[in-house]
C-alpha cells in the first residue's frame, strides 16, 4: 500500500505543478512530458511506432517518429488537463468544449429507450464526458475500468463525477447499464479497447482487429439508440465533440452477424478521424497484441 501512495503522490505533484498555471500554459509544459516519455524513459515507445507502422505503412520513419511524438504531448496535455478540472466552473468548460450537432443527440435521448454515447481515446475523452454532461444539462453514466492503484482510481472518480456524471465500474457493469438505460439515461462508453483473443474480428487500418461484443448486444436487445463521439483537440487547445450515429435499423442476418457489422461501422469512424488527426489517438494500447 504504501508504493501506491507513493504514486500517488507523485502522480499529483506533478500533475499539479505543471498543470499550475492553467490551459494556456499546458501547451508548454506538455513539451517537458513529452520528451522524457518518449526520448528518455521510452515509455511504451516500441508499441506506439509498432502501431504506427501497421496503420501507415506508406509513411517514412521520420514521419512516423513525428506523429509518435505529437501523440506523446497530446495524451500529456490530457493528463494535465484533468488537474484543471477542479479549478473551472462548468461555464469555462461548456465554452472550452463544443458540440458539433448537440441537436442530435437530444433527439435520440427524446426518444424514450436511453442513448449511448460511445467514444474511444481520442482528444480527451474525460473532458468530453464532462463538457458533454454539462451541454446536455444532465447526468452521463460512465463505464470505467478502475486504475490499479486505488488512490489514482478514487481521485479520477472524484474527477469525473465534479459536474454529476456517474460511474459505472467495470464488474457490475452490466446490470447497470441494463438499469440506466431503461430509466431512460445515457449511458457513456469507451470502447476502442482490445478484445478478447477469441472476440469478434474487424478491420481497423487493414488489420484483422479484435472487439468486444457488449455494447452492440446491449444496444440491439433494448433498441437504445447510439451516437459515437470523438473529442477532437483544435489547434487552440479548445475542443469540438464530432457526433456521428451507427443505425441499428438497416443491420442484416442473425445477432451475432448484426454485432460484427454494428463494430465494423464504428471502428471504420474511428480509423476516418485518426487518419484526420493521427496524433490524437491513444497508439500506446497494443491493440494488434494477437
């Protein structure tokens, strides 16, 4: 327990003190990050130009090697903007991030069967789950998967929940999910993880790419709506929420065919908005693991 606090502590020292003087200085300080995960600690750097190479195999390895460190400042300037979180009001935020079709999204929710809300690593997802709660004037339940360390996992959810958003933790997920959305509320998902080795296959960048069924089952069972949207970091460090919707009426053949067709589409969404903003996209996960 006590390496966890120590961690911790160190997590917020420095999270906090280079996060100090708020978002117009993030873009510098983010630089200090960078560069010692990626030129002097090498964190996961092999994985990271491994993705790169099998997503962009027509690029050099100079070009590769600037996308892979723009990714590095950009998941820096995500971790210190969770710092800020505390310090902003929810006018600052709903101006710091906008909805580029927020007309959408209360229509689907009008509808009576809940809505999902499905989104991946990309920008920063935790500051549109936060700013798209506060658009929509109300509550978003949002699946996470606890950190490791419990003091990490119990600030992140204090994080999360500042505006009234709710979590729900990986384990009883299900249930909850189930619960939300037949009370007729959104319910918010990451889901560009890898799958299981066994998991239903799609292609994601020309690679045969593993994924997990729940959220188009859940969706397909109760006929919730969904809605994919990407937090997309515009070049003065605001944010626009792009929302897309995956149709469940026009999916063909039997469940299981109708879930691999539901992962197709949204994975294909995914790749179109790496490919517009490639250094946005979390390539530190080993997606092509098996």
């Amino acid at each position: 327990m006590i390496i966890y606090r120590i961690e911790y502590l160190l997590f917020i020292l420095i999270g906090k003190s280079l996060s100090l003087f708020g978002f117009n200085y993030i873009k510098y300080t983010s630089k200090i990050l960078a560069f010692l995960f990626f030129n002097v600690v090498r964190l996961r750097r092999n994985v990271v130009i491994r993705n790169l190479e099998l997503a962009f195999p027509n690029l050099s390895n100079k070009e590769l090697q600037v996308i892979a460190y723009k990714n590095y400042r950009s998941i820096a300037i995500t971790f210190l903007e969770l710092f800020l979180v505390s310090k902003l009001t929810k006018e600052q935020i709903s101006t710091h991030y906008t909805i580029d079709n927020l007309e959408i999204i209360n229509k689907r929710k009008s509808e009576g069967n809940g809505l999902i809300l499905l989104t991946a690593h990309f920008g920063n997802w935790e500051f549109a789950a936060l700013g798209t709660g506060i658009h929509l004037k109300t509550s978003i339940n949002v699946l996470v998967k606890e950190q490791s360390n419990p003091f990490v996992t119990k600030w992140m959810k204090k994080v999360r929940e500042k505006f009234g958003n709710k979590e729900i933790p990986l384990g009883i997920s299900v249930k909850e999910i189930y619960k939300s959305l037949k009370n007729d509320n959104i319910v918010g998902v990451v889901g560009d993880q890898r799958g299981p080795k066994d998991g239903i296959r799609v292609n994601f960048f020309g690679q045969k790419t593993s994924t997990f069924a729940g959220t188009a089952s859940i969706a397909l069972k109760l006929k919730a709506p969904v809605l994919v949207l990407f937090s997309v970091r515009k070049p003065n460090g605001k944010y626009e929420g792009i929302v897309k919707e995956i149709s469940l009426e026009d999916l063909q053949g039997n469940t299981e065919q109708k879930i691999k067709e539901f992962n197709q589409r949204y994975m294909k969404l995914l790749e179109n908005i790496i490919k517009q903003y490639p250094e946005q996209w979390f390539w530190m996960h080993n997606i092509w693991k098996y």
